[in-house]
C-alpha cells in the first residue's frame, strides 16, 4: 500500500475522532444547561400569556414580584385591558397598588390596578371606609424625618389651657399633652407614598395618615389646639396599644385607635410639683370687710 495513502487515513481517523469528541462536549454541556433551567410552558399557536394574581389580593395592598404569574390565555379571550407578554414585565408592576380585589387566578387588568405616580394612586391606597389626612410634621415632630410611609405611629397632642375657677385671677394657664390616635398608619411622606424611594435627605414638611371618619375629625380639631408630633412605634406587635395583651393580634390591630393616656405639666417638671411659683390665696379681714389677695410662693 503506497505510503501516502496510509498517512491520509491516518490523518482522516485523526480529524474524525477530534471532531467526535468536541461534538460530545457541546452536547453534554447543552444537557447541564437544559437540566437546569425549568421546564417552559408550552404556548399552542392560539394562545398567549397574560399576568394573572399569583394570590388574593384585598383592595389597598401594594404589589410584589411574587404576587404575579404569567399564565396561558386563548388569543380569541382577550380583553384590550390584560397586560401580555413580551409587551409588558412583571417587575414594571411592582409597587402598584391593587384598586378592587383580585382573587388567585384572575387576570391583573390595567384597570384593577394603580401604579405610583399615576391619578387616583393614594385612594386606591386608602383602605374601604378609611380616610387620609395630612399633618404638618417638622424636623423634631417627624422624628428628624426617619418616618416613612407604611410605618406605624402615635399622634401626640401638645397645648396649654387654663384650669377651671370661679374668679377669672383665680385660673391658670396648665400645659399637657395627650395620645390622640395610636397605631396610625402613614400613607405618605410629603408627597411620596415609596417608602425606598423616600429615603432622601432633607426633613418633610407633611405627613399623610389613614384614618376613620371620626377621627378625620379628631385630627381637624387637635390642629386647632395645639401642635402635634409624630411617636414611632416598633415593627412588631407591641402587646396592642399601650401594653394590653388582650389586643394583641386583635381584628383591629391594623386600625387607628384613640389614645388613652395623657402628661401634664406637674408630671414633667418638678418646680411646678413642688409648688415653687404657686400662688397663695389669702383672706384679708379688715373690720366688716373682706379681701382676698393672691401672693406668689417663692
């Protein structure tokens, strides 16, 4: 056999078995790849995929990534309102706010939901039979602007008023400051209902809160009184309000509730308990006459 014949088989057995063994890597690494990745829907020529509720979702709740799922629809059922793919992405929707409920398995409609920035967002926020309400907050009563929306908090009331007494020289002017709403939640901050995109420098100026009716009223009125301040309460449930284990994981732990206690001025300071600066009623007798003079306790 010439020489140059065996060399040519010899280099085309080379090449072949070269070739076979690069073949059967790629394919061993496209089988790695394949068994790690989850097995894709099917999609039939007909049909599509929409964004349907991974979960209930109550009217009010804010959206997160896992509360939605991309499910297969027939072409022919398609409402102009249902969000489709590759049109629209699941992570567009995240911090929306749902407008009427949607139970597991229905369709996210573009008209069951409200995303930030757009009109009507706060009152899809606002809770069935809530209201919202906004107080002026500054850097001490906003708690140096570390209040955020979705934190809980207690609105407390600052004023002075005169104490009850016949004679007018008689009455004086007391300061006290009393928990007017407990467990209030706030809805926004200024004007920003994120509460990561909220995280800015500078102190707010409003806050926002939900709240019943009543005390809609409440806040209107203590605005008038005096001046109000926000108090920060703790993530966790903190044995209800003001310590009473018997709300503790009551039906209405998520509302606002009224207040119970109250501090005066007595309570604070101790000149005022002691009785430094009081002053002193005294009858004066003179004959048949009678005065009453006051005299400052030093």
């Amino acid at each position: 056999m010439n020489p140059r014949t065996i060399l040519l088989g010899i280099a085309a057995l080379l090449t072949a078995g070269l070739t076979a063994m690069l073949v059967q890597g790629w394919l061993e690494r496209q089988r790695t790849n394949l068994a790690g990745r989850p097995n894709a829907p099917i999609i039939k020529e007909n049909h599509t995929r929409i964004l349907v509720s991974a979960r209930d979702l109550g009217a009010g709740s804010f959206i997160k990534l896992d509360h939605l799922r991309w499910q297969a629809w027939p072409k022919d059922g398609l409402a102009p309102s249902y969000l489709t793919q590759p049109k629209h992405k699941r992570q567009n929707y995240v911090g929306a706010v749902v407008r009427r409920g949607i139970a597991a398995g229905e369709p996210v409609t573009s008209t069951r939901i409200v995303k930030p920035g757009a009109r009507g967002f706060l009152a899809a926020v606002v809770r069935p039979g809530m209201r919202a309400v906004s107080v002026p907050v500054n850097a001490t009563s906003s708690i140096a602007g570390l209040v955020f929306p979705g934190d809980r908090v207690d609105l407390i009331l600052s004023h002075r008023f005169e104490s009850p007494a016949a004679n007018k020289s008689d009455r004086k002017l007391r300061h006290v400051s009393e928990t007017v709403l407990t467990n209030v939640r706030v809805l926004a901050i200024d004007q920003s209902t994120d509460d990561q995109k909220a995280k800015k420098k500078g102190v707010p100026k409003t806050a926002t809160l939900e709240v019943s009716p009543k005390q809609a009223e409440m806040v209107a009125v203590a605005l008038n009184l005096g001046s109000l301040s926000l108090s920060l309460r703790s993530l966790g449930n903190d044995q209800g309000e003001d310590g009473d284990p018997a709300m503790l994981f009551s039906s209405e732990s998520e509302d606002a509730r009224r207040g119970r206690t109250h501090t005066t001025g007595s309570e604070v300071s101790r000149i005022i308990n002691a009785g430094v600066g009081r002053a002193h009623v005294v009858n004066v007798f003179r004959g048949n006459k009678t005065e009453t003079r006051s005299i400052e306790g030093k």
